[in-house]
C-alpha cells in the first residue's frame, strides 16, 4: 500500500516542508558522491550508547548528531519513502502551525524518536540515520487533524495494481500498527536494521504536541 498524494488542500505555500525535502536530496547526493560514506555515518548519524551515556566520540556532539542524522539516509528507496510521505503530508500541518511552529515541531518529533529507539537499545553503537522518526511525528499529527482526508494509495494485487482513495485514518493507522507490532516483537535497529521504535516514539510526540502548537486562531 503505497500513498502518494491526499486531498486536502492548503491555504499557504509549504516552503518549509520543501526547504526540509530539497536539503534532503542535497545531502543525499553528496554521500552518493562522496569516497567515505562509512565514515560520514559515523561521524553524523545518532548513535544510542552516545546519547544515553552523552558521549562525544564524533565531530559533533550527542545532541547535534541527532539533527544531523535526520538529514542521513540509506539508498534511494530510503530516501524516496520518506520524501514521498513529508510531501503528502507535511504541507498540511506546515498550514496549520505555521511555518515557524512546524520547524520546531518537526526537529522535537526527530529529537524525541532518536532517544526513544536508544532506550529500547542503549548499548547499540550502530549510527541511527534518516528522517523516518520526524515524519513519524508529521504522520500522528495528520491523523489526529486530519482523519476523514482522502488519501490516494496504489495498491498491489498479485500483477494487478489498483488506485483507490482512503481515509488518512486507515491509511496512517495501518502504518501505525505495522511500527508498533514491528517494535515489540524485537526488530529494534541493530546491524543496520529499521529503528522501529524511532517511528513509534516519533509519532506519538507528533499525536500529543500537535495541538499545543496550533495557533488558537486556526485551532478550528
């Protein structure tokens, strides 16, 4: 179940959410260009052993590697995922926070994901890389404003492919509960596996803050 674009249409340009995305890519190139890949991981990904006992082994400290490595991705597909979803879905809270709000809020769901899958984990020194925990943050904020909207999603039956439109509650709840499930049954990033409980504590900062940081003239 792929989403690819919503319905729901904005009242001001989303300039942040496509500043976040373009500085993506431009990163992204440099580590496809770049000699020492491996290196630029482990000197700017978030590692777990680092932030929980506030070790500085990099160039930049614990705190900052977290910003930085939201920045950092694996391959295209890594890349592309999470562009795809930021674009879908971040215009809309960009909109109704405002452009400002939503900086913050995205670098605190980003923040709070990095320390939550280093809890589950604290001994992994493995780099933590990718913006999946800030989006996660984007996606619990959607679905608590926007339920009811209409997400267009290609779905794959068999050699068939089928676009249909679902409810952003169905759509997002299902990824939801695929994180959860994923996280508790074990899959917590080691030997560059996927930090699943990034995601879930990015999105349930994103399901609890959003409101607070919704000006009181667009709360309704």
């Amino acid at each position: 179940m792929i989403p690819y674009k919503d319905d729901n249409p904005v009242s001001t340009f989303p300039y942040v959410t496509i500043a976040i995305i373009a500085f993506n890519c431009v990163v992204f190139i440099y580590e496809l260009t770049t000699p020492h890949l491996r290196d630029f991981v482990a000197s700017y990904g978030a590692i777990p052993y680092n932030l929980m006992t506030l070790t500085s082994g990099q160039p930049v400290g614990p705190f900052v590697s977290i910003f930085t490595s939201m920045f950092i991705h694996g391959g295209f597909l890594h890349i592309a995922g999470n562009m795809l979803y930021l674009w879908i879905f971040g215009n809309n809270i960009e909109d109704r926070m405002g452009h400002t709000r939503f900086v913050f809020f995205y670098l605190l769901c980003g923040f709070i994901a990095a320390y939550s899958n280093s809890l589950a984990d604290p001994y992994s020194t493995t780099p933590m890389i990718g913006a999946s925990g800030a989006i996660a943050g984007v996606l619990g904020a959607y679905i608590l404003l926007f339920p009811r909207a209409q997400v267009y999603t290609i779905i794959f039956l068999g050699i068939f492919v089928q676009i249909i439109r679902l409810p952003a509650l169905i759509v997002i709840g299902f990824w939801a509960i695929i994180q959860l499930i994923s996280g508790v049954f074990g899959n917590v990033q080691r030997g560059g596996g996927i930090a699943y409980f990034a995601h879930v504590g990015g999105f349930l900062t994103g399901l609890l803050t959003v409101k607070l940081l919704i000006p009181r003239r667009r709360r309704t």
